[in-house]
C-alpha cells in the first residue's frame, strides 16, 4: 500500500495548473446565480401537480449539490477540467434521481439520497481533485489532508459568513421597522431574494476563504492540534472500557439503548482524533513521543472495537433482519473494520522514502474512502437505497414462514415498509394463527406496540401490595412501558377511578399519573392519565402517589383526584387513525 504515493510526496513538487480564463471570483459567482435561479425554480415548481417524482428529484439535486463542486474546484484545477468534473457530477446527481422516480416509495427513497450524496461527493471531490493536480492515479498523501481539510474549513467559513449576513440583514430589517418603513423587511422576505441571495454569498464566502489561504491554514493548524490532544482521553477510555469490559460481562452492555452504535460512535471518534494527530505524516509529531505512542495504542485499539460492534450487530440482524439503522450500522462496522485493520498493519510496515512515518495509515485512508465514495453512491440508488434493501429483507424474512408472532415487525411493515408492508400486513390480519392476526389489526389500526427488552419494574403501595396478576406484562406491551426500568422502579396504586367497583391501578410516571383499568377481556389496558390542575410548586408524582392516598370519586363517575395540596383532572386516553 505504501507503493500507492510518490517518493516526492513531501518534497513540493506538484503539477498545479494555474487558473486561467474569467476571474476565479466572476466565475463561481456566476455558479452562485445559477444555483439561485435553480432552487428559486425548484422552489415554484413543487406547488405544480402532477409533477414527475423523479424528474423533481434530479432537479432538487442538482440544486442542491452540483454548484457546490464547481464552487470547490474552480482555483484547485484548471477552469476546463473544473468545468468537467462539475459536469460529470451534475449528470450522476441528476441520474440518479430521475431514477428515484422508477420505484415507488420515492420520498424515503429519496431522503436516503440527500444525506448520502453529499458525503460521497465529498469524499470523491477530495480523491479527484489532488489526483488532477498531481497528474497521478493515486496522489502524494499530503495532497489529499490538504485539499480535504481545506475544503471543510472553507464549507464552515462560508457557511458562517452567509449566517452572519442574514443576521445583519434581519437586525437591519428590524430598525427600519421601528422607524415605520417595512421596505427592508418586506424585501429579505421575497422568494427570489431569498434563493439568488443566499446563493450569492455562499459563493462570495468560498472565494473570500480562498483568497485568504493563510486564514484558512492558521486555523485548520489551530484546530488540528487542539484536537490531538484529546486523543490521550479517547485512548484511555477506550483501553479502560475493553479492559472492563469482560470482568462485568456482555449482558451489563446489552442492557444499554445500541452497543454497536454507542462503539461505532467510539471508533468513529477515536480514527477522527488518530487523523488530527498524523496530520499528513510529517515531522511535526517528531519531538512528542508520548503523542506519538499513544497513537500507535489507538490504532491497536480501533481492532478490537470494531470486531465488537460488526458482531454486536450482525448478531441483531440475524434475529430481527435488516432495517435502515442496521443496514448504516453494518456498513460502518464493514468500514470501521477496514481503517482498523490498515492501522494495525501501519504499525509493523517501515517508512517509504520520502513519505510519512505511517504509510500504511495514509494508503487506509485513501483506500477506505474510495469504499465508502462508491458504497454511498450506491445506497443513494433506488435499487441499492437502504430502505429498499431493509423493505425485501423483512418481506423475504415473512414471506419463508419461520418467524414467530413476537417476531413478526408489525409497526414497522405499517409505518414505514410503504404500501408493500401494508399489504403484507393485511395478509397477516387474515392469518389462521389468532396472536398474529391481532397483532396485525392492532399495527393496521395504529394500536401495536413492539414490546421492550425487559419487564417494566413497578412498586406497588402501601407496601406489602401484591402486584396485580398480568400487569406487568400488559405495560411490557404498552407505550409506556419503557419509562418503568430495573434500576427506577414506578410507583402505583390500587385505585378505583371511577366509582365502579372495580379497582384500577394509578401508575406514577413522569409529570402524570397514568390509568390502567381491566378490558372486557380480563387485559389492562390504558385508559387515560391524571394532569395537575394548577401550576404552583413542583410536584413529583411518585412521591404524592406515595405520601397520600387519593380520595374516592362519586359512585359511576369519574372526579378529579387530590394529592397533598394538588388536585390531578382525568383527560381519557385517545387513540389516533394512521
């Protein structure tokens, strides 16, 4: 991997082609108008009915994303090959969402498209670029940290400056309105102003943190040794927690929210802090040997987290199948897995003539971005988008007839597996298997809940009440039921609230304190919850339902209810149609 940079990466030598034709700033100022009358145009056109989808969709991105290319390339490269590239870019972002418009569900479809698009053309801008100016495949690594990092310094700065602008122009708006004239006001809030504006000076924002190339290099130098700095904590921690980890066992870390995730995030965070350390492989780490050291544990470390988090999620989807998050959670362990295993190999790997002390790290990088350019590419297709992939698993998953009632994702075929889901859950509400197709007509009638992991915990008053048989079932099942957990039990009462000789059971939660009362069935079941009337003071419901009793309603009628000096009205549960 070394071989993939130049002998000369760091010795200066580049192959930069100076900007020629119109001025830079004539230039991306014209690409900002562009921008502006796009979005502007964007901005009419989705009132028109009868749009195509994805006609609307390749316009949105466009929009959107393509002037942005040409604002980053125009001074890296030369005008002509600016103008290629944010032509090819244009042309993949517009195919792609025509082809959004070929599939239904576009909206899902889509909205994967706008979050995964700007990073690949992110990542792919930064592989392209310092390859053009280098006249090589694969360039110096130091060309990549300092176009990408230059880059995002840029996108901040800019970003910044058009924020800064619109505050000057709304607090300007605001005196003339003091003074009685609106013009100011009225004009800020016109659409075309809005879109060409705005477009405008993000462009002049980009130009302006170019011009100042040394602004920009001061503080990415700033920022960058700032940050390293913090990788000694990240290191520690993350050495503490593995160490840890198997004394107190995987079932303590099971019951956190997302393992995966919560390592994922930690990868993430520890390859981001490694990257700030490195730098571009020079010699500035040259006389701090412990930062030194303790990027090199980092790296060793990144194995190990990474193995976990692939395994804690890959065990998820081989009992639940896919979903979006695990197919993103899966795609990043795959990803992480890749950094890791090229930052270990960096460690036993000598140093390249004239390249950095790590090569195998800097050639990780590069070859971790190229995966991820084209695994966002191909999520932001119709045909490889994550909600596609998670919809024919779960479908693949029903239709083979191995999964169990509890296994069934009813909520999920409902609400977000679009009209194949709800179809398919219309079938289920025909099932001969009665815990199936109840389920199912609760999920089609929006009344499903998929149980929590644990059995609600709930203190009973006064002590020595014995639990009611079946409650704690029912709330492992209900809405609610996560908010009771081990380590913070609720707090209930037997209760009859509405005078019918039958007793309910109050249950303390938060700023309410719920009802739960026998169906038709012998089943709990929400019925409403109790509200403070008044506003004064502060009252924790666990502690009233524990230091008073409530007093008794009237017979067949449902009255407020005192606690202490609070009096608690009944508002009854209410049940939305999908």
């Amino acid at each position: 991997m070394d071989r993939l940079f130049s002998p000369n990466s760091r010795t200066g030598l580049r192959r930069t082609q100076p900007q020629e034709g119109p001025p830079r700033l004539l230039v991306r100022l014209v690409l900002g108008l562009i921008q502006g009358a796009l979005l502007y145009g964007l901005y009419h056109t989705t009132k028109l009915e009868d749009i195509n989808t994805g006609f609307l969709a390749a316009w949105a991105l466009v929009a959107a994303y393509a002037a942005p290319v040409g604002l980053a390339a125009i001074g890296q490269i030369s005008l002509r090959a600016s103008l290629i590239w944010t032509g090819i870019a244009t042309a993949i972002l517009a195919a792609i969402g025509l082809s959004s418009g070929l599939l239904p569900d576009n909206d899902n479809v889509f909205l994967v498209m706008a979050i995964c698009l700007p990073a690949a053309l992110f990542c792919a801008h930064h592989l392209i670029i310092p390859a053009l100016r280098s006249g090589q495949a694969f360039a110096p690594y130091d060309q990549y940290y300092e176009t990408a990092w230059k880059a995002g310094i840029q996108l901040v700065l800019a970003l910044m400056f058009l924020g800064v602008f619109w505050l000057i122009l709304w607090l300007g708006a605001a005196l003339f309105n003091a003074i009685g004239i609106d013009f100011v006001g009225e004009l800020i809030s016109e659409e075309w102003f809005v879109f060409f504006a705005s477009s405008l000076l993000f462009a002049l924002g980009v130009e302006l943190s170019d011009v100042r190339d040394g602004l920009t290099q001061g503080i990415r130098t700033v920022a960058l040794t700032l940050l390293s700095w913090l990788l000694p904590v990240a290191v520690f921690l993350a050495a503490a927690f593995l160490i840890t980890l198997p004394l107190a066992g995987l079932s303590e870390l099971h019951t956190s929210l997302s393992p995966s995730g919560l390592m994922l995030a930690a990868s993430a965070g520890l390859i981001i802090l490694i990257n700030t350390a490195y730098q571009d492989g020079g010699e500035h780490l040259t006389g701090t040997a412990f930062l030194r050291m303790t990027l090199r544990v980092g790296c060793v470390l990144l194995l190990p987290m990474t193995l976990f988090a692939l395994w804690a999620v890959s065990v998820r989807i081989g009992q639940h199948g896919l979903t979006v998050s695990r197919i993103i959670a899966i795609t990043a362990a795959v990803i992480g897995l890749i950094y890791a295993i090229g930052y270990v190999l960096a460690q036993f790997m000598g140093r390249n003539r004239g390249g950095g002390w790590l090569p195998w790290l800097e050639g990780t990088n590069v070859v971790a971005a190229i995966i991820t350019t084209a695994t966002l590419i191909g999520y932001s297709t119709p045909w490889l988008n994550p909600q596609q992939l998670s919809i024919n698993n779960q479908l693949a998953r029903l239709e083979s007839g191995k999964l169990t009632a509890d296994a069934i994702p009813y909520s999920w075929l409902g609400w977000q597996a679009g009209p194949r889901g709800r179809a398919a859950l219309e079938e289920l509400a025909k099932s001969k298997d009665s815990a199936i197709a109840t389920k199912a007509k609760a999920a089609l009638e929006n009344r499903y809940v998929e149980p929590v992991a644990y059995t609600p915990s709930v203190t009973m008053l006064p002590e020595g009440t014995a639990l009611p048989e079946g409650f704690a079932e029912a709330l492992k099942t209900s809405q609610f039921g996560y908010e009771c957990p081990q380590n913070d039990p609720c707090t209930a009462r037997l209760y009859d609230f509405d005078a019918d000789g039958t007793e309910d059971i109050l249950l303390a939660v938060y700023g309410q304190i719920r009802v739960y009362s026998r169906d038709t069935e012998g089943s709990w079941a929400h019925k409403g919850s109790f509200t403070r009337r008044d506003s004064c003071g502060i009252m924790q419901p666990k502690n009233a339902l524990k230091d008073n009793a409530p007093k008794a309603g009237l017979p067949n009628s449902i009255q407020p209810i005192e606690l202490g000096e609070h009096v608690l009205d009944f508002a009854p549960e209410k049940v939305c149609q999908p």
